[in-house]
C-alpha cells in the first residue's frame, strides 16, 4: 500500500472512488433539494474539480493498491483557505487506517506550507453519517459553532389546510413587476443585500421555477411578509430529489405576532402537496427556537445537522 500525493492523472480513477464511497447514502434524505450534496454528485461534476486548480494538490494524498486508488483525501483551496472536500475510502478497505493515513500526509504538508488551521471539509458533513463524525473527532478535529450550524428539518407527509387571515391582509403571488418590492422586503427582514439579479440567476432561470410558489402577504396594499415553496424533480435521481423546499419565510417586525409566518408556511406546504412535490425539506438553525417549535407544529422534524470540523495544525 502506498500514500502518494493527488495528481490530475488520477482524476478519473478517484472520481469513481468518491461515487462509489458515498452510494450508501441515496437512500437518505436530501440535506437540501436546491444545492448537490455528496451522494448525488454527478461523476463529471467530481470530474470538473478533480482537474481543476481548485485542488489543494500539496494537501491532497491517495492511498493505492496494485496502482488503483482505494483511499482519498482531498482538499479544495490554497495556503490558509485550504480545506477537506472530500475524504472517501472503498467499502471493501475501510476500518484499516487508509483514510486516516491520507488525511494525516495531507496535514503535514499544510504544517510544511505554514498553515495554522484547516476546515474538516470544504462541503459540511451530514450529522447522520456517525463513522465519518468520529473519524473526524479521532483526529483531533472539534465542531465549529453548533448553535448557528444549519440543521434540516422534513415534513414527509401534508394535507393541504385552509388559511384565513386576519381582516385587512391578502394573500399574492410574486410577479415580475413586484419582485422589487420582494427584494427591499427580503433584504429588510433578513438583514442583507440581494438583488434582482441575484434572484432571478438563483430561482427565476431554474427550470423548475413556479411563481406560485413564492407567497405574498400584503397589509393595506404593502408587502409585509414573504415565503416560498420551491417544488424540485432533480434530474440526477428524480426518485430521490423530488420534494419541495420552504425558502424566505420572513414577516416585518411590527407585524409578528399574528402567526402571519406560520400562515405562509401552510400556504407554501399547501402549494407542495397540491403539486405533488413531498416531502416538504426547510432549513434553520438551533438557534432559532421560535422557527424550530413552528415547524414542529406543523409536522416537521429534525433529521440531519450540517457540521463543519476544524483543527490547530501548530
């Protein structure tokens, strides 16, 4: 068995190990319907970061047998920046130091390069995926920031309700010429600094982009609060990625208090079921614990958290 530095000739070779290493978990959950996640990575799109200048190749070590690839660390970036995109060992050789040995080479050589801390991956680990998590302890690696990780929560099942608001509100959907409007309210609610572009590159130019899925709340002919279902056949594995998943719930601060949010999610698990797009997948954080006892209500439950490891490398 060799430990040897990540070469682009090994690109192919070790994007069939990735794929074959995490095939386990297509039978979970999606974390997220929007982004792709490590089981559903297309081997091409493995393919475009293998060959890219994207590679920590310094950091990066491949553990061979008879030449063929059966361990990988990989990571993404450079100097400081670099961090664990993939760490993946076949089936057939794990629980024998393959990718403990890989991970360990790749930290000497930050070490050697002068870095002083390293993120566990670039991409978060799923909290499901337990052998990974003590790996990952087991080399010294700590949890960053638990309370503000992102945590997905599911609602697998739903029977569209009726919702009736308070006198003086209406429901909407979003149009072209209100999505101004959206934006001013999104970016006062969640404290940012989105615009239409953005949208439209993020949502609007999806294919599977519905407008009546994005809801509205208006008070006397003004925006006040907004939610969305986006509904998702993923073409990588329709049978899997196929739900919906509640965006932007948000409602101005003189106006909370009248469960306005808890109606708009109904509204959008309403529009998902209608549709027939579930499970219904949103996306929050531990901290959020108002957030968290509404979508329980509602029927949803935690069943994964997005962990981020990282380690002093002095």
């Amino acid at each position: 068995m060799q430990i040897e530095q990540y070469s682009t000739e090994m690109a192919a070779d070790v994007a069939a190990l990735i794929e074959e290493s995490f095939e386990e978990h297509r039978d979970s959950t999606p974390m997220t319907f929007l982004e792709c996640t490590e089981p559903w990575t297309p081997r091409e799109e493995l393919l475009d970061t293998l060959t890219s200048d994207q590679v920590c190749v310094e950091a990066s070590h491949v553990a061979l047998e008879g030449g063929n690839p059966v361990s990988a660390a990989l990571a993404v970036g450079s100097g400081e920046k670099c961090g664990w995109w993939r760490i993946a060992t076949a089936p057939d050789h794990r629980r024998r130091g393959l990718a403990r040995a890989c991970v360990e080479a790749g930290e000497s050589a930050l070490r050697r390069q002068g870095a002083q801390e390293a993120v566990a991956t670039d991409a978060v680990v799923d909290s499901r995926w337990q052998a990974a998590e003590s790996f990952l302890e087991a080399l010294g690696y700590e949890l960053e920031d638990p309370e503000k990780r992102n945590i997905t929560m599911v609602a697998p099942d739903w029977s569209p309700q009726e919702v009736e608001l308070p006198e003086g509100f209406s429901f909407e959907t979003l149009r072209e010429d209100t999505l101004g409007e959206w934006i001013a309210l999104r970016n006062e609610v969640f404290g940012s600094e989105h615009d239409t572009d953005w949208f439209r590159g993020r949502f609007m130019e999806r294919s599977d982009y519905d407008a009546a899925g994005w809801k509205i709340i208006r008070h006397e002919g003004r925006m006040i609060g907004i939610s969305s279902a986006v509904c998702v056949s993923g073409e990588r594995d329709p049978e899997h990625l196929r739900g919906a998943q509640i965006e932007w719930v948000g409602v101005l601060e003189e106006f909370r208090g009248l469960h306005l949010g808890e109606k708009l999610v109904v509204a959008c698990m309403n529009h998902a079921a209608e549709s027939g797009f579930l499970p219904v997948l949103l996306i929050t954080q531990p901290f959020r614990v108002p957030a968290i006892s509404l979508y329980e209500k509602l029927g949803f439950r935690i069943t994964a958290a997005w962990h981020s490891w990282r380690k002093e490398l002095k």
